[in-house]
C-alpha cells in the first residue's frame, strides 16, 4: 500500500515537470533517470501523464511535446491511440515528416490505423508536410472517413494549391460539407491563381464566415485587382484587422498610396488598431509619396502606438525617411536592425544614392558584399545611380561588371 502511495506521489510530481515547455535535455535525461531509479520504466501509471502533457503541449509547443515522445520511447512505454494524434500534429507544425512517417510506420504495426482520430492526424500530417501523395494514400486506405478526413485531404490540396481538379472531384463526392470544406475549396483555387473558380465557389457557399471572405480579398489583392478586391471589402459584414491590412497594403503595392492612407485613416475610425504588419503598408505609402512632414507624422504614430520595431517596420521606416531626404535618420533606424539583409540595405542605399551621397551609397553596397549579402537588380539601380550622379566612371564601370557576373 505504501509502495503504491509512493509511486503515485513520484507520478504526480512528473506530471507537474512534465507539462513545462521550457525543459532542458538534461532535465530530459534526469528525468529519465528518475523513472529508472524508481522502476517506473512501462509503468502504467505514467502513460496517461505523458498522454496529458503532450496533448497540452503539441499545439502551442510541438517541440517540447516530440522531446517528450523521445522521453517515453526511453521509458519504455509505447504511444497509444490517444498520444498519436498529438504527436502528428506537433510534426505537422514543425514540418517533420521523417517524425511523422516514423509514427505512420509504428501505428500500422499495432494497429492504431483502425483508429479514426489516429488516420485522419496522419492526412493532415502528410498535406502540411507537402506529401499530398502520402495523404492521398492513407486517405485512399481509411475504411471509414468522416467530414474531418475529407477536410484534411482538400486541405492539403488547398495548402499547395495543386490538382484542383481532383481537388474539385472530392468536394463534389462529399457526403457532407462545412465551412472549412467550403473555404479550402476557395484557398485552393486562390493559391493556383484560378480567381474565376475561387469566386464561383465563394458566391455558391451557403453561409460564408470571415475566413470566407478574407481569403477571397486575398486573392483579388495579391493578384494586384485592387478595384475588385474594394468592392468585395465593402460588402463584408464585419472586417478584421487582416482585411484592413491587405486591403491597405494592396493600394500601396498597385502605387496608391493616397488610396492607402485613406483607407487607414477608416481603419482608426472604425476603431481598429494597427499592428506592424498593417503600419508596413502606411508607411509605404507613404514613402512613395514623400512628404516630410507626413513621414514625420507616421514615425511618430509608430512610436506613440507603440507598433513592434521588427526587421520589415524599420526597413520600410529607412526607406520611407531616405526617400523623403531625411538621411540621418534613415541611417539612425539602419543602424536599430539586427541583421539587415537586401532589402534593407537597398533602402538606404537608394535613399542615399537619390539625394547626392554617393560616397556613402558606395561604401554600405561594400559593407553589403563583405557581409555576403547578394544584391538584388534595384540594388545595382541604386549604386550605379550613385556613380552616375557623381561623375564616377570607373566605379560605375566595375560596378556594371559585378553585376553582370552575379547574374550569370
């Protein structure tokens, strides 16, 4: 009696070590030692705890939860049909597909595949480890599908944008559709770039949700119909700050800027706050119409909103202060991004190459190069501008050179 009150304490206190996401590979080891020395190893008692632990971790964690399978091999305890899903979803968002055709392997072996949770984790492993022939094949296999199992496989389709019409042919045979068969069916066809079908099967949806209509406003967007993608953001029922964003990034893009700032100044109406990704299309609207005082405006927004200061803000923030002649500080935010990499560079290069500091221009395009950073066509633009401007032949000249070497 006391032995099992004993084990079921050491039990518990692995639980509580178990669900932390931040254990380290010796804390693994130490562990395992621990249910060595407590001749815990196949116990029981410990696989429900393992079962728990990794299903509270392979969503948010998938890492920690595939160092705890590593941890239960070691202990001799085997998955079972509850551990496996979870297991294949952590693999999946980590794209570990050696993992998962591993966990497909061990499940045919003891017979988990007759498990429906178990066959349809392993289809959606498969599609989002781009091997749509390892889900056709598992899918093809299933003796029993639900609508999850179909909805797995069109979403591998939908993922890869590929075989649409096979794609089309197994949304047609389902025998039951929901939202999610509907909208992978519009991504689907987004992602091959047939805007003509994504539209067909968006208009025929019975009930569209706001997934619906932000990736069909996706795709007018990234297909530059700006006009079309308006019309279908001011029919939407309710917008979220995605749509505000694409919308407001596909005027910038398709060089509307006033468009752009015009839509963002709804957006703060509407009540609905930026984020880096939405500032990125302002403030690139606003270095393409390069107004001082509006760059200085929009800098300031960025700070008092407190937007994240990551690498594509502070490079659109150089280009947009470079554009507008404010060098300086141009180079000041150059300066706050940790690993700058062509585009970056190119800004300030541009910036500087426009506005007569050619020698600067030249000597961060030779910083970039030390740095093995490969620059682009626009990138050779701007230094050979630079030369130009400055009546520098021979560097203009050895500069021409270079880049026709980098492109061959």
């Amino acid at each position: 009696m006391h032995s099992r009150r004993s084990s079921a304490t050491i039990v518990a206190k692995l639980a509580h070590l178990l669900a932390s996401p931040c254990l380290a590979f010796s804390e693994l080891r130490q562990l395992h030692a621990h249910i060595f020395r407590c001749n815990l190893r196949a116990s029981p008692l410990l696989l429900p705890v393992f079962n728990r632990a990794i299903r509270a971790l392979s969503k948010p964690h998938p890492f920690a939860a595939v160092r705890l399978y590593s941890l239960m091999l070691r202990s001799s305890l085997s998955p079972d049909n509850f551990t496996v899903p979870f297991l294949l979803n952590a693999s999946a968002a980590l794209s570990l597909l050696t993992l998962g055709s591993e966990l497909h392997s061990r499940s045919l072996r003891v017979g988990l595949l007759s498990f429906l949770p178990v066959a349809n984790a392993l289809v959606d492993m498969y599609g989002k480890c781009s091997d749509l022939s390892g889900a056709r094949r598992v899918f093809e296999e299933m003796t029993v599908r639900d609508v999850v199992s179909f909805n797995a496989l069109l979403g591998s389709y939908a993922r890869l944008g590929v075989d649409m019409v096979d794609a089309q042919s197994l949304f047609d045979g389902m025998p039951q559709r929901n939202a999610i068969s509907w909208n992978a069916m519009v991504v689907g066809y987004v992602n091959c770039g047939d805007l003509h079908s994504a539209r067909a099967v968006f208009d025929e949806m019975p009930t569209r949700n706001l997934v619906s209509w932000t990736v069909m406003l996706m795709g007018y967007t990234k297909s530059g119909l700006v006009d079309d993608a308006r019309e279908l953001f001011d029919e939407m029922p309710e917008r979220n700050l995605v749509a505000w964003t694409m919308m407001i990034t596909g005027y910038s893009q398709s060089g509307r800027p006033e468009k752009a700032l015009a839509l963002f100044r709804e957006m703060e109406k509407a009540g609905v706050e930026p984020d880096a990704a939405a500032m990125v299309g302002v403030i690139s609207a606003s270095a393409q119409i390069g107004r001082v005082d509006l760059a200085n405006w929009v800098g300031a927004y960025v700070d008092r909103k407190r937007i994240e200061r990551n690498e594509r803000v502070l490079t659109a923030l150089v280009d947009m202060h470079a554009k507008c002649g404010n060098v300086d500080k141009a180079c000041r935010l150059f300066d706050e991004i940790p690993s700058p990499d062509a585009f970056s560079y190119t800004a300030l290069i541009n910036g500087l190459a426009s506005h007569g500091h050619a020698t600067m221009a030249l000597n961060l395009f030779d910083k970039m190069l030390e740095k093995s950073i490969k620059p682009d066509p626009i990138t050779f633009v701007s230094v050979l501008t630079a030369c130009s401007h400055s009546g520098l032949v021979d560097e203009g000249l050895k500069f021409w050179r270079c880049m026709l070497e980098s492109d061959q």
